[in-house]
C-alpha cells in the first residue's frame, strides 16, 4: 500500500498554528446555530448516557464566512468517549491507537449521527495516513479537472510521452488496488500547491490534511505539462512548479475526522444536502464508490463477527510498515444497520491484527 516514511509525533502539523482553537469555535458556532433543531438524547446500550447529536444538515455560507470553516471541517460536537465500554467487554485500546465511530440512525426527527471516539480520537494527528488518504488525493485530481470542465471521463495526455488514460482509470486502482503509482499521477495531475491550497482547505472541510509525499518515487512538486481532452473540449494545462513548501513534516497528514469524511461524503452522496456533497459528476461519485467497496480492506472479519454475514463495506486501508495500519470504512450490515469506522494502530503496538480486534469491540458496542 504506501510508501514509509519517517514518523513525527506533531498533532497539528498544519498552516494554521491556531487550528485547536478554530475547532473549538466551530464546536461552539454549530452547537449555537443548531440549538433550536438539535436533537439531543441518551443513547442506550453499552454506550448510555453519551450525547447524542443530529449533525447539522448544513450551515449557510454567511454564518461562517467570518471564521472561514466550511459546515464540515471538525465533528459537530465533542464524540463520546468508548474507552471504558471497549475494556468492559474485553477490548482494551492499544497504546497510540485512535477511533473515530459514528453510528447512523434514522428516526422521525431525521437522521442522527452518533459520535464516539477512543484513544487519540478523531482529531489526533500524530500517526501515518498512508494509503488511506489516497481517497482526497483523487478527489482533489477530480476537483481540478471540474474547474477545467471535465470529469473523470477525460483523457490526460502527459507531454512527457507516458500513454493517454482517462482519469477514472487513474484513481479507480488507486483507492481499489492501492497503486502507488496511480496515486503519485493524481497528485501531479491536481499539482501540489492547487491540491494543497484550493481543494484541502478549512472551507471544504480539511484544515488539517496536506499532502505532498510521493509514494512511487515521481516528482510530485513537478507537474508536467498535459492536455485535457472530452468530447470536443481541449483544455492544454501548462507545467507548474510547486512554490510553497510542505505543510507537514512527514509530507502528508490528516486526521480520523477529515478522511471519515472523505468516505462518507462519496458513500451517502445522493442523500446529503448540497453544501455536503462533492461538486462531481455522479458518475464519479458512483465510481468512486464502487473502487471503496472493491477494496481489500482489515474490517471483514471484525464486520462479519459483530454484525453477522452479508454486510457491505467501503474502505480505503492504509499499511506502512513499522509505522501505522489503519482503515477508513462505511459499513452497513445485512439489517440495514449503519455505521462509521475510522482506526489506527501502530505497529509497535499489534498493528493490522489489532486495528481488527479494535474494529470489532467498536462495531458490538455501536450496534448493541
């Protein structure tokens, strides 16, 4: 799956060096503007007495124009904390593991998002995303091609002689087969400084992650010359040179949150309000979604042995050696029961092996 690279425990490599704080004013923006229609409850189970918090449906443009957060950049309210439930019933969390868990529940008030987290939770920063983040490096590729006019149905000729592909036949292995290779042309085909400072930012809802390390060993802050061709539109994009320099120290970051995000926000397109959904081509939406689902993530097992057999999944699974192992996934058992699950765990403290007995104490007590 990814590359290595050297780890650095900064929990907040980013830009904004105030980033902790503007989280905690979104936390309080939303709770304010959301107060009237915020359904707030016990939940039951092995979790009782967590809140509960109906994420809110969406934010107009002005109320956060002064703080420049879009409606999506941290959870709407602090998760509850699973640590306790999870050693109750026999799974204790590794050291340096994080969880961030969501259980979705329709009801007459409309739909609930129950937040939980464990360990670092869903703002900790300080693991390794590896292949896991490819997912916002082909919507960032997809989103640069739609400022053209394109969609992933384009060809993109490199003027370096490599053969003409459309772009969905780039990011499709790369989220369902982890090509390393595939990634590193998405990120040259968005260019560092455009992916970095126009589609990963607070307004669309990733203050936090940033990316600029290669995984096949192309030179990612050089993006070649190309030609975008569909149907009868040609658009010649010029070579460009990165000119700001990494927002992290090990070249790419996010956190639990931000890639939980990226995963439902392809998953449940079609059911979310506007401002919620990626400005693609459903086409898109629908592959990308098919390549999470095609992917061989570590949840199967923790899935089928908390939720009984059938249940579907949508991944993006990330492994660096020595380093961290982690996934990112939508799962929906054969009852229809729904849920967010995003881990890691070092290797240094069980990895890949861990992360799926973790997953499984996360899905028996979300789905108790």
């Amino acid at each position: 799956m990814s590359g290595t690279a050297a780890r650095t425990h900064v929990r907040n490599p980013r830009r904004f060096p105030g980033l902790f704080f503007l989280h905690v004013a979104l936390i309080i923006l939303l709770l304010a503007v959301a107060s009237a229609a915020v359904a707030v409850r016990a939940s039951g189970g092995a979790a009782a007495g967590l809140r509960t918090v109906v994420l809110p449906e969406g934010l107009r443009r002005e109320e956060v124009a002064d703080t420049g957060l879009g409606p999506l950049s941290g959870p709407p309210s602090s998760p509850g904390s699973l640590d306790f439930d999870l050693g109750a019933i026999g799974y204790l969390v590794p050291e340096r593991a994080n969880v961030y868990a969501v259980r979705l529940v329709e009801g007459p008030e409309g739909r609930i998002y129950e937040q939980y987290q464990a360990g670092g939770g869903a703002l900790a920063a300080d693991f390794w995303p590896a292949s896991s983040i490819k997912v916002l490096a082909a919507l960032g590729a997809l989103d640069f091609a739609r400022s053209l006019g394109f969609s992933g149905a384009a060809s993109v000729t490199f003027d370096d002689g490599r053969p003409s592909r459309t772009l969905r036949s780039i990011y499709e292995p790369a989220i369902r087969d982890s090509s390393n290779y595939d990634y590193d042309l998405l990120v040259q085909i968005a260019g560092l400084d455009w992916l970095n400072e126009q589609f990963l930012t607070a307004r669309n809802g990733f203050p936090v992650t940033s990316i600029s390390r290669s995984y096949a060993g192309l030179e990612l802050a050089e993006s070649p010359a190309m030609v975008f061709e569909e149907g009868d539109k040609r658009t010649d994009v010029p070579a460009r040179t990165a000119q700001r320099p990494p927002e992290c120290q090990t070249g790419n970051c996010s956190n639990l949150f931000e890639m939980a995000e990226s995963v439902r926000r392809i998953v449940l397109s079609d059911q979310l309000p506007v401002d919620q959904r990626f400005d693609l081509k459903a086409r898109d939406l629908d592959a990308l979604s098919d390549a999470l689902q095609e992917a061989d993530g570590f949840f199967p097992a923790a899935a089928k042995g908390a939720l009984g057999a059938g249940a579907r999944i949508w991944s993006k699974p990330g492994d660096a050696a020595g380093l961290d192992c982690l996934d990112v996934a939508f799962i929906q058992s054969r009852a229809g029961k729904r849920f967010l699950v995003a881990a890691t765990v070092p290797h240094s403290s069980g990895g890949c092996e861990a992360l799926g007995r973790l997953a499984r104490g996360v899905l028996e007590l979300l789905s108790a």
